[in-house]
C-alpha cells in the first residue's frame, strides 16, 4: 500500500507527554526513536493498511464510520501497542489514549489515561506497536497474518517448526499430512487403500471443552525409525505399562470470581489405575495460561504437590515460542514451564491405584485492568502424552522418570484433548 512517508527530528506524542516523563522514557516502545512517519488517507485506510512495527503510523477513517480498537483475540493478546485519538490541540497532549493490555502489564501506571474505545470517522489517530499490525476502518486492528509466524492463519495447512511443514509455503512436506497444525508422516498399507499416521508427531493442539485425558507411561521406548518400521508388524505387549488419568482437581468451581494476590490457579489429579507397574515421577510440565483483563507477577509461579504445600519450586514464564518473558509483570496467553521438579526436592512419583494433585500457584497483581472489559483465567494441560521423545513447547508438555532416573515415554489417550482447571471469571 502506497503511503507518504516523512523524517521528523522528535515525536510529540510519546507517553511521557502525559505526565509519567521518568518512567517512559527509559521504557517506552523501539519505535518512538524512530525518524519514519507513515500518514494513511482515510482511501487508504478503508481499503487496508499495515501499520509497521517500530515505525510512527497516522491513520484515518472517512466519516460515519466508526471501527472497534481490535478484534478481540488481538485486544486480550499479550502484544504491545498503543493508540492516540488527536484532539486538535497539540502540542498539548488532551486526546484519548488507548493502551493495550500488553503494554498495561509492563506499566500498569498507565490506567488512568486509557478511556479510548474506537476509532471514530473524521478523526485522526497516531498508532505505536513492536510488531506489524493490519488496520482497516471498519475492523480496527488485527494480527498480520503471514507465514512463518507460528500461528495458523486461514488457508494455511500448518505454521509450525516441526518436521512435515514447509515454513516458506505454510504447506505439508510430500510424505506429510498435517491437520490443525499437527504434521505426521503418512504411512500407506498395502492393499487396504487406507494410512495411519506415525505416532512420532509434532501437535500444536487447539483449545477444546474440557475432558479427562489418559496418559500412559512406557518403559519401553522406541525411535522415530524403529516406530516405522514396526507400524505395519503385529503390536507386542507392552511391559510395565502404566496408566495415569488426569482430571481437574480445582475445588472452585467455573465462574468463580478472578482471586487478587497469591492463589492456587491450577490443580491437577494424576491418578494411576494399573497395578502391575512400577512407579513414575513427574520431573517437568508445561502449563498453558490463558488471561484476559489481568495481570499476573511473571516471576512468580510455583509448583507444588497439595501434600506438601510448603516444598515448593519456582516456575517460569515463557512466550509461546519459548522464549524466556523477563519482565516482572505478565498478561494475555503465555506458557509456564516447572522444571526439575522430583530432583529438585518435588514429591512427584505415582504408585500403583495412588494419586497425586499437583498445583500451580500464582500471584494476580490487578484482577481487573479494565472496568468495562471481562476478566478471565484459566489453566492447562496440552499434549500431556505425545511421543516423540522430546520434551518442550512443540514436543511433550510433560516428562517423566523412572525410579532409576531413566526418562520414560509418555502416550496420551486420546492424544489431542486439553485438560482444564477452574475457568475464573469476573
């Protein structure tokens, strides 16, 4: 999209303007250092614009319109932006500001100036964000979609790392079929006219109704190769075969109200229904945290068994990529990561017909950013069996430990059902 580009020597609409000068500028976005002004028609605008990362975007919509911020997945995102509605009196700064969740999280100092609600036709708007963004009047602000970026976007097959998608073309690789970001290799039987899929799979799975999900440990492993080549060979008996069913544990029940401070978020029952095995100790896990209007301590996760409450062991934040988040203060969807838990002194092993409930604690900082947004949280468990051998965000969200030390392998029946604690509402 053509658009007019400008050098300026400073930006008068930084967030310092509005009176919190010594907090913003050693925080503010990239972006505001930048010299590049992109100025949208309301033509321009209505048709569909990207607004650039790092860069300074000014757009408008022609009158009668009206447009909402964001689509809502973008508004309760973790993601960083920022709008400024112009009020015609600059350089005093007295128009409305709009500051997203993501930016409200690193400076909560901000609530009091954000009253914006929408884009309204006529006006012009000054927009700052860390990534691309889409705009047009009418929808407001949306993600860019492309490939690449690790979310799976109308009319992609998949947008993953894993083996079997191609990350240039977001399609399957031949010899690949991948469904819901899930790619497996596709294995022809002969004389049947039908497949099955290998079990070493990579799955980003969806968010689904809540359900109790079966894992089973294996001493036994195979690799990727060996479970290849014995896909179409009669199935052996497997030795020491565990099973474990995993259930929300969480006495409060849905819809009870968004708790403030210290607060056992997520509980989890790993109960063992087999008797002819011998024990597994849970040694790492991958909690999915889903907020909306919230903002949650970062740096201050814990994980513990509910018999022991005072053995506890710090837990971290991480992006859905991965990677570490290092702020202090947390919004949004994100992943939790407990890790070392029976070597770090964690009480995890399941005996045989035995429980164990695990929990996960947080601190909520603010249970409400908004007044007029809907708060939520809730907690996960995702790919608690999948068997590829490898434990992380696109592999296993949980391992487990023999009684010798030795990994063991986890299966999940059925494989791609989430399991969901307390929904907490407000």
């Amino acid at each position: 999209m053509k658009h007019r580009q400008k050098m300026i020597l400073s930006i008068g609409l930084a967030l310092g303007s509005v009176g919190i000068v010594s907090v913003v500028q050693t925080h503010r976005l990239p972006g505001q250092l930048s010299p590049q002004i992109n100025v949208f028609s309301a033509v321009e605008s209505g048709n569909g614009i990207t607004i650039r990362a790092d860069q300074h975007n000014i757009v408008t919509c022609s009158e009668n319109t009206s447009s909402p911020i964001a689509i809502a997945p973008l508004q309760s995102s973790i993601m960083r932006f920022w709008v400024y509605e112009y009020s015609s009196l600059e350089p005093q700064v007295t128009g409305k500001f709009y500051i997203s969740p993501g930016e409200m999280a690193i400076h909560p100092e901000y609530t009091a100036i954000d009253t914006l609600r929408g884009f309204s036709g006529g006006k012009r708007y000054y927009i700052m964000s860390e990534t691309d963004l889409l705009f047009r009047c009418g929808k407001g602000l949306s993600k860019s979609a492309m490939c690449g970026d690790g979310i799976l976007d109308r009319g992609e097959v998949c947008d993953t790392e894993s083996d079997g998608c191609n990350q240039s073309t977001c399609t399957a690789q031949d010899g690949y079929i991948c469904t819901e970001n899930a790619c497996t290799i596709f294995i022809p039987n002969l004389g049947t006219g039908e497949a099955e899929a290998a079990t070493n799979e990579v799955n980003v799975s969806t968010v689904q109704e809540p359900a109790t999900t079966a894992v089973a440990l294996s001493s036994v492993h195979a690799s990727p190769r060996e479970e290849m080549q014995h896909s179409t060979q009669p199935q052996q008996p497997q030795r020491n075969l565990t099973t474990i069913e995993v259930s929300n544990a969480n006495m409060d029940p849905d819809g009870s109200a968004v708790p403030t401070g210290v607060y056992p978020l997520g509980v989890f029952r790993f109960s063992a229904v087999s008797t002819n095995t011998s024990p597994a100790s849970l040694e790492n896990i991958l909690f999915t945290i889903e907020t909306a209007n919230v903002v949650i301590g970062a740096q201050e996760f814990q994980f513990y068994n509910l018999r022991k409450p005072d053995e506890k062991i710090a837990c971290t934040s991480l992006y859905s990529s991965g990677d570490p988040f290092l702020s202090q203060q947390i919004s949004g969807k994100f992943i939790v990561r407990c890790a070392h838990l029976s070597t770090g002194g964690i009480s995890t092993m399941i005996l045989a017909n035995e429980h164990a409930d695990f929990v996960l604690e947080g601190n909520v900082l603010q249970s409400q950013l908004s007044s007029t947004g809907n708060s939520n949280i809730r907690i996960s468990l995702e790919r608690l069996g999948q068997q590829n051998g490898m434990f992380g965000i696109f592999g296993s969200r949980t391992e487990w430990l023999e009684p010798s030390g030795e990994s063991r392998t986890i299966r999940i029946l059925p494989a791609l059902e989430p399991v969901f604690s307390t929904q907490y509402s407000l």
